[in-house]
C-alpha cells in the first residue's frame, strides 16, 4: 500500500482513539485573491478567483482540521464569458476543483476543494461571478510545527444552458486553470503542538532545527488527508448510500439525478439522486479500416451495472407534480425499478476525437402515494406500467422494446481536451422513451385507464448526469474521488 493509503488508514484510526482531538483552539477567518489563466477552447483569458474559508486559529497534533465556510468566487471576464454565449448559453454554472498544497515541516499532501455555483445570466459586459460553495476534505497533522494550505491548480466546470432551457453543445465546458507566476498562494497557516492541555503553549518547529521549548521534530510524516462525507460533497441535496465494492478490482460506484418530461403532462419529474454500482470491462483497442488504407484506432469497453438504494435494484421514491389531462393537479410518488441487467457499450474512436457510450437498462415505473386536486386516490401496492419503459435501439438486434437507452457523448476540441461524457468521470446522459400501459393501479376499482390515458406513450424524453464515480477497487484512489467509505464525493445537480 503507498504513503497515501497508509497515511488514510492512520487517520480512520486516530479518528476512533482521539474523541477530543478535532476541538479547534479558537478560529481564524482567512480571505485571498488569486489571479490565474484558464485555457479556454479559444485561448487562455485570465480569471479572478477569490477563495474564502474559516480555519482553527491554532490546533494539537492529531487534530482533524476542517475548513468550514469555504467558498471559491470565480470572476469572469467579458473575453471568458463570450466563450460560452458562443455556445447559446444564457446562464451558467459551474463546479470548481480546487487542487491545495498541505505542507509541514518539509513533508506535503494534496487536497481538492470541491464546490458547485448556482447558475447566473451571461451578461455581455461587466463581467460574471460565480460563486461556489462545498464541503472540503479535513486535513490532520501528524506532528508539532506550522501547517500550511496553498491554492494550486483550479479546473472550472461549466454546465451552460440555453434561452429555452436546454443544454448546449457540448453540454458542459471543462477549463483548467493555473496560477499566473508570482502568485504565492497561501491559502492559512495553522500552528500545531503536541496533543496536550488546551492552555499549553504551542512551540514551533522546523524540518530542520529544534522548537522554542528546545525540542525536537520528529521525522517527516506528511498531513493526512480525508475527503468529506459524500452526503455534503459540493451539493445541498441528499443522497442515498452508495458504498463502492472493494472485493472487485474494477468496481465504481456512481451518483446519478435528472429528469423525466412526460409528454402528455407537458412537464418534467425530477429523478432523486440515485447510486449505481458499476464493474467495469477490460479495455479493447480495434483498428477499424474506414476505407481502402485508411484506418481508425477505436477504444472500446462494455461494462455492466446495478442501481442500489438501500440493496434493491431501484432509484429513490421521488415525489412528482403534474396536471392530469392538463387541469387536475395530482402529486404521486414515482419509483424506477430495475428488471434486468443494465449494460454499458463505450466506443472511443480516438482518430476522429469522438466517443459514445450506449447505457441499456429495463426498467419499470411505479406510482404510489398519489392525491388528485388535494384528494387522497389509493392506487395500491402494484400500480406500475405493464413493461419496461423502452426506447428505439440504434442496434437493430437489440431493438427489442424491452429497455431504455440513454447515449452519452465525449468530443476532443481543438485545444485536444476531451469534453461530455464518459464512464470514468462522468457527465451528461440523454434519452427519449416510451412509457407503456398502466397495470395493477386502484383497490376496488381499476384505475389503470387513468394513468395510461393520462401517462403512456412515446417521445417522452429523459436528461441524466452522472458525478464522477468513486474507483471503489482502488485501495488508494489517487484522484479523491472517493470517501473513506468508498462512496463518491461527487453528488451532480440535474441538467435541463
């Protein structure tokens, strides 16, 4: 196991042994403005970032430090917002990964700050501010001397949407950003000193030299880092558990949430954040010959998955509001259930810069709890659709209207970066299904005409994003993704 993976283990245990020891010492509330140039698809355009956060004012060794208040303020120039109304966007928002430098005494750990921006109107002139807020991953020294935090790379996510409410092409715009040289960085400095009694003064250390009291440092051990509960990752919206398999060495586990527009209510449900567990297939490389002596170079996965809430093959009961035959407000409780396996077919033509990934899966809608115009209507325990929801195949031998199919998309621009979706981080997902009869609904009564008349039909279409997965296998996941639980970090908002 590597340093990092040590280091984690450390902390879980010291988390366990030390109930006192994350009692901050007093606080003090730092505020920095950085200058750095993010490499837009045009070209780089510099950005104003501010970052704010409220820290202990001095802490003891074994002290789970936790930023709190944390926010990223990202001020847009004129030149950066026109990249994203070239895109159609009226509005934009934003989820910001900051990279932070956590040093003492000679030894150093990273730490990403992860935060989401509400969406704000592109405005031509004048300049745009995002502001992202999160919950940030806690750091523990591990030993006496000052602990310092240092801003370094930023990448900005953009989610642009268009005047009507629709995503852009392509619907998310990654930028990376670094810092314009000269800026320093430091984000605080926190003193620590030996796990002792609150009013013991707390002496200080050097990699090199004794402290003030004439002691030693010991040997170089970097700060732990711990990423924070995937609960409160960079969203205000609850999600369900979502713990990783770390028995399977190419395991993720993955939030999803979007929304479902029913064509026939003329209004869109929204789809709970729900947790996928996913094993992935061995990559494959083909060379693919296009035409005589011309050939392409194609990457291609098939994977499969298992939606999980609370160990059932489902998504969350979420609550939907619509106009039954567009004049009776009726509230009910929609379930998606899973019937079958769920497969997933990526195709990375690395030639071309282009990618799709095909997501198969059946799954059947249920309703319960539903209340027409304020009244309780009891539809019973079974009132679900007759079948799968289901749409068109674009393989014809799996066109077998038994399950829905949701593409996702990556492109390489001209800058080479990769933007869209793909498996291992994440991204939009769109499809378009058919919502088949009703059956089961009513006690007493049938009331399976009603939803199916009111409900049922084609050309219903369906937006998801899914967050980055946690890589649950990994022992040491390199890129934080995930928690110490191995659930993801990344909770994604729903996308128009």
């Amino acid at each position: 196991m590597g340093t990092r993976g040590a280091l984690a283990v450390a902390t879980v245990v010291l988390a366990g042994i030390v109930p006192g020891a994350d009692v901050a010492l007093g606080e003090q509330r730092t505020s920095t403005e950085l200058a750095y140039t993010c490499a837009f698809p045009a070209g780089p355009h510099p950005v104003k970032v501010g970052i704010g956060a409220r820290f202990p004012a001095r802490t003891a060794t074994g002290a789970a430090i936790r930023p709190t208040e944390v926010t990223t303020s990202v001020t847009l120039p004129d030149v950066a917002v026109a990249e994203l109304t070239k895109l159609r966007a009226a509005t934009t928002g934003a989820t910001t990964k900051l990279t932070t430098q956590v040093a003492q005494n000679g030894a150093t750990a990273t730490a990403v700050w992860q935060g989401a921006a509400p969406s704000v109107p592109l405005t031509p002139t004048g300049g745009v501010v995002l502001r992202a807020t999160g919950e940030v991953p806690t750091v523990t020294a591990n030993n006496p001397g000052a602990l310092t935090l240092t801003a370094a790379g930023l990448t900005l996510d953009f989610h642009p949407v268009t005047t009507e409410g629709g995503a852009t092409d392509p619907a998310t715009l990654s930028v990376p950003c670094t810092l314009t040289p000269g800026g320093k960085g430091l984000l605080a400095t926190v003193p620590v000193g030996p796990a002792a009694s609150p009013t013991a003064p707390i002496p200080s250390a050097s990699a090199t030299g004794p402290g003030a009291d004439g002691s030693h440092p010991p040997a170089k051990s970097a700060p732990t880092v711990l990423a924070p509960p995937a609960r409160g990752a960079a969203r205000a919206a609850a999600a369900p558990e979502c713990r990783g398999d770390t028995t399977q060495p190419l395991a993720l586990s993955a939030y999803a949430t979007g929304y479902a527009d029913v064509t026939k209510m003329g209004n869109a449900s929204l789809i709970p954040v729900f947790c996928t567990q996913v094993v992935q297939g061995l990559n494959r490389i083909k060379r693919i010959e296009v035409r005589p002596g011309v050939f392409e170079l194609h990457l291609l996965q098939s994977s499969t998955g298992r939606l999980d809430y609370r160990g059932r093959a489902q998504t969350p009961p979420g609550p939907a509001t619509f106009l039954t035959f567009g004049f009776m407000p009726t509230t009910a409780t929609m379930t998606l259930e899973q019937t079958g396996p769920m497969t997933i077919d990526s195709d990375l033509n690395n030639t071309a810069g282009h990618g799709e990934t095909y997501i198969r899966i059946p799954l059947v809608l249920r309703i319960s709890d539903v209340s027409v115009n304020g009244t309780s209507l009891d539809v019973g325990p079974n009132c679900r659709t007759s079948a799968p929801l289901y749409s068109p195949d674009p393989d014809p031998a799996r066109n077998t209207k038994d399950h829905m199919v949701l593409l996702g998309v990556v492109k390489k621009g001209t800058d080479t970066v990769w933007r869209g979706y793909s498996l291992s981080r994440g991204g939009p997902l769109d499809g378009s299904v058919t919502i088949p009869a009703f059956t089961g609904c009513g006690v007493g009564e049938d009331l399976s005409p009603l939803f199916t008349a009111s409900v049922s039909g084609p050309a219903n279409t369906v937006k998801q994003n899914q967050g980055a997965p946690c890589a649950s296998g990994i022992l040491d996941d390199p890129a934080m993704l995930c928690t110490a639980d191995k659930q993801p970090t990344t909770i994604p908002a729903p996308l128009r």
